[in-house]
C-alpha cells in the first residue's frame, strides 16, 4: 500500500462527512415570503393527485407528519386544540401507509378539514423539509408561506409557534 492511500482515504471521508452535514441549499429551503411550491399530492382515501396548493382554501395551516413519528404524537393534541380554535388546518401525511394514517388519526383524533398523502415523499426537496417531521406552515390564500415551524408544536419553541400561527390562522 502507497504511504499516501490512508491519507487519501481521509480526505475521502471527511469531505463526505462535510458534504453531508450540510442542510438543504438554499433552493431547496421553502422560505417565508415565497409562493408554496406546485407539490402534487394524493387524498388519504385515494383518488387522482392534485395540487397541495388546492387544498389552500383562506387562510390554513399545512402540517406534515407521520404515524411513525414519535414527535409527531407529541404535538399531536396542540393540533387538536388548534382544531377547536377554528383554526383551518390540513394534513400531509409524509412516507406513510394510508392505513396507518388513518389508525394514527382514528386513535388520536383527526383535527384535519382535508388529509392528502405522499408516501414516496415527492413533496421533500420542493418543500425544503430535508426528512425532517414535523413541519408546520402556514400559507396564505394566494399561496404565500407565511410562517414555517420546523419541529413539534411543543416545548419552548412550538408554544411560540402556536401563538404565532394563532395570530395568523386562527378563526376568521
């Protein structure tokens, strides 16, 4: 072996480590100000793909999850609460099972006007969300991101965030 091999090796691995350290580009990060992408969505209980940008009806607030996400359960009853509010909110179900959504909602309530499905998670880079649930936006009725919450909905930062998506979303 040359002497220079373990020393290319780690330059090897350590770029890679770099690389993958690194968020989403710019590009890929939805920011407030900004249109919603045009991601194409399914309903939970099937049906042709559609525009998530449809399911934007008024104000509303878009949160994507998972039944297999634990903090997803967390903040699962602020979402409810949010519901009771009149506050518009629509799910994105995220790399799941339709079946196993509908258990998660059955089981903890459903808080949703609408659930619309993206199992192969199509909606990840147009939306930013680099595999990282929950997610909470709030969007205008023309499509504008007005506020993003990454993270559950609990906690120092989710207490601000539901106040904030209060002040933005809640019952008109």
């Amino acid at each position: 072996m040359r002497p220079w091999y373990p020393f290319l090796i780690l330059i090897l691995v350590a770029g890679i480590w770099i690389y993958m350290r690194q968020g989403p580009s710019p590009a890929e990060t939805l920011e407030v100000g900004r249109p919603l992408p045009e991601v194409m969505v399914t309903p939970l209980g099937g049906g042709d793909p559609r525009p998530l940008s449809e399911e934007v009806v008024g104000v509303t607030v878009v949160n994507i999850f998972a039944s297999w996400c634990a903090p997803c359960r967390a903040e699962h009853p602020a979402l409810v609460e949010l519901n009771r509010d009149g506050v518009r909110l629509v799910g994105l179900s995220y790399r799941d099972e339709p079946a196993d959504t509908q258990a998660f909602l059955d089981e903890l309530g459903d808080p949703f006007v609408r659930v619309v499905a993206d199992p192969q998670a199509q909606t990840d880079a147009p939306l930013g969300l680099g595999g990282a649930i929950p997610q909470t936006f709030v969007v205008a009725s023309d499509g504008e991101v007005l506020f993003r919450h990454s993270g559950p909905l609990v906690g120092t930062d989710g207490e601000a965030a539901l106040a904030r998506i209060r002040e933005l979303a809640g019952p008109r």
